[in-house]
C-alpha cells in the first residue's frame, strides 16, 4: 500500500485497535482480536515476519518452564566472553549499559524467583498448540506447526540438566526422557558419535517456516477486514484523554485503543506513553543450510555451546547465540559462522557451501518473562512484548490475553501479575 493511499484511508475513520508491530505477536494479538469482534489495523515497519520472527529456530514448547536465569549460570560468563566459539558475547560500548540489567537477571536467579517465573511460562506456554490451531485451521495452514518432539544433547556425561531444572518439569508435568548412548543415535541418526547423553521432551514441537507462519496469519486477518500497514511509528499525538494517534512514517493513524507489541523497538515507543522498562535487544544469528545433505529428523539443540537445529521448509537451520549490543550496531557476521563450526561437529557430512544468514533482535527483559498489561496510565494502551526466546510459543496465549484486556474482560484462567509493567518499577 502506498503512503498516500494510507494516509488518505486514515482520514475516514479512527482504528478501533491499532497494533503496533507484525510479527508473531502482533499477528496473533490480531486474530484473536478479530475473533472477538474488533477491528484492528496493524503497523510495522516491515512486512508481517520479516523482523526477528523471520529467523527463529521454530521450537513449539509448551514445554518450556525452565528460565535462562538459573541459579550458577553467572559464573559461566566469564568463560562464555573468552571463548570465541561460545554462545555468549557482549559489545564493550554496551556494557555500561548492561550492567543494571544484569544485576536484575541476576535477581531474577535466585531459587525461589525462578520457581515464580517458571509457573509464569507454564501458563502462557502450555496452551500453545491449543491456541495456534483454530488460527491456522482457519488460514489454511494446519501443516506448519508439528508436534516432533524436541531433543537435547551434549557430548557430557552425566545429567542433562540441573536439580532444579528437573524439579521444575516434575512440578509443572513436563515428560521428558534421557536417552544414552545407542538409544540415542537411534532417534536421530545424523548425529556424530560424540553425543552421549540425550533429553527428548516428546509433548514439544517446531515450527517449520517461522516466516510462513506469519505470513499465514497476516494474510488470514487480512481476508478478515484488517488492514495492515508498512511504516515506522515515530510517535504520539495526545488528546485530552491521553493518546490518540500515532505520528508514522505514512502520516497520522488515528485509534481508540492501541496494542504496543513492536519487540525490541517497543521501549523506544513505550517510554513516549509513561512506560520505561529495562528492555535489551539481545542479538541472536542464524545459518539456513540450503543444500545440507542430511536432514536431522527432529529439531535438535546442542546443550554444550547454547545453539538450535530444526529441519524447515528452507534447509536446516542453524540458530543461536547470545549477543548483547544494542539496536543500532552492525552485524558480526563471525557469530553466525560459529554456528558453522558447531554443526560439522554436531553431524559429521554435513554440506555447509550453501547457505544464509541472518541477525535480528529477541526483545529480553531481565526476568524473560513478557510484559502483557495495561498501561497505569492510559486505559486504551496494552503492552504486549519481551517474549525473548519463545515469542512462537508464548503468541497464542498473548494474543488471547491482549483481546480480554481491550474488552475489558479479565481472564479467567491466567493471573496476569507476573507479567505486569508494574514489576520493573524502581
């Protein structure tokens, strides 16, 4: 759609609900706004999952309860930073920057929070094939999410995971299976001798065209009257009420309530409507084999160096790292060979001469849990961002809780507490 062409639909008539941003969670919060009755335009500054949506690993996880911040994980850090094959880097001009979100993460880490955080991504991830199949059933494409099964591996001996790590799947009743040896070769064949020691959790899935997928959705509500938009959101215009229209890049789009799900962009947006939280853009890359010459039956992620496998529609992607720098600086495109090096070992005979790569920005607040609230300050704002690793598998359930929010219907089967603006406030 041409600028003119928008600005000049803009003028007819305010958007019931305006979302800001179009990948998975914009599309999602979408659709489920659609089913109950809204009319809704979407704004991105992109195409509908061309942003960090584009270039996920696919993990479908309802299975997913153990955070990033466990306890012990900071004294692997420092090793993490020297090792140029590890899956952690952080640019020197951020750190300063970084320092207080880190020392929040770390709070995050203590035993007891991280037992609060983990009941948080059960309520918002176990639902996810539940709340992805009535949206796919209706765009036509059932076929892009699969329950596989998700396998860990490392080339260690002894326990996959930590004490803790085990009691958290045991209390929410996650299955998950150790698998050794011959056993684990059986399940997936590519892989090299090395890897000893297997963790399959059979009740996870993947996403085989993450992209696709929300393109699927995008073009589903568009039949359904949305209208979606390619610009940036600049800024706000404020009546007397509070906001009522977003200053873009296609002129001014006028709304009575508004969805801010822009992912790592949303704070620069937030902090115009009263909310500032300690957002950072964490930087993931990927590698897509696109003549790989195996294909891993199962989506696989190598727990010795913190990176993804997934057989998709494109090849085999490679997916991972952990890159802390900011929004603006450029590319390093040697943290996406990395993962080359990574996967010669991890399947011997793998061709690696053809290929892509991509970086984008995972939106992480220091306790990876979302934000899903209203704005305390004005009732037609809902934040809807901060998904981390699982914005996939964490949509749905959002995109069901933002529809109750604007309808002002309080949800019935999830305490939204956790993921309240409100947890950042100094």
């Amino acid at each position: 759609m041409s600028s003119n062409a928008a600005t000049s639909n803009r003028d007819a008539a305010a958007a019931e609900v305006l979302i800001v941003g179009a990948g998975i969670v914009g599309v999602c919060c979408a659709a489920y706004l659609q089913r109950a009755g809204f009319r809704v335009t979407l704004i991105d500054r992109l195409a509908p999952g061309n942003g960090c949506s584009f270039g996920n690993a696919g993990n479908v996880s309802p299975g997913a309860v153990v955070p990033y911040s466990m306890p012990g994980t900071l004294w692997n850090v420092p090793r993490w930073l020297l090792d140029p094959l590890g899956p952690l880097a952080v640019r020197p001009a951020h750190l300063p920057k970084l320092i207080p979100w880190l020392l929040r993460w770390m709070r995050a880490s203590r035993p007891d929070n991280v037992r609060a955080i983990s009941r948080a991504m059960l309520a918002l991830h176990q639902p996810v094939f539940e709340g992805y199949l009535p949206l796919l059933k209706e765009a036509g494409a059932p076929e892009l999410i699969e329950m596989s099964g998700q396998l860990y591996v490392s080339a260690k001996s002894g326990p996959m995971d930590s004490e803790l790590a085990r009691e958290l799947r045991k209390t929410a009743g996650i299955r998950a299976e150790a698998i050794t040896g011959g056993a684990l070769r059986e399940l997936e064949p590519t892989l090299s001798g090395e890897y000893q020691t297997g963790l399959l959790l059979p009740d996870n899935g993947t996403c085989l065209n993450p992209q696709r997928l929300v393109q699927a959705i995008a073009d589903h509500v568009r039949r359904n009257g949305a209208e979606i938009l390619e610009g940036e959101v600049h800024s706000f215009r404020f009546g007397p009420d509070g906001p009522v229209a977003a200053l873009t890049s296609l002129g001014e789009v006028r709304f009575k309530n508004l969805v801010l799900a822009a992912g790592a962009w949303s704070n620069r947006l937030s902090k115009q409507l009263g909310l500032d939280v300690p957002l950072e853009a964490e930087r993931g890359y990927h590698i897509t084999l696109t003549e790989p010459g195996l294909m891993p039956r199962l989506p696989v992620t190598n727990r010795d160096f913190s990176f993804a496998t997934a057989p998709m529609e494109m090849g085999l992607r490679l997916a991972g790292t952990a890159e802390y720098g900011g929004l603006d600086a450029a590319p390093n495109w040697g943290r996406a060979r990395v993962l080359l090096k990574h996967a010669t070992r991890m399947y011997p005979g793998v061709a690696t001469s053809s290929f892509t790569e991509w970086m984008g920005h995972r939106p992480t607040l220091p306790d990876g849990l979302p934000i899903i609230s209203r704005s305390s300050q004005h009732r037609n704002i809902v934040f809807a961002f901060g998904h981390s690793h699982f914005g996939v598998t964490g949509a749905p359930t959002t995109g069901r809780l933002v529809a109750e929010l604007v309808a002002n219907k309080p949800s019935n089967s999830i305490d939204l507490t956790p993921y309240s603006a409100s947890r950042f406030a100094a």
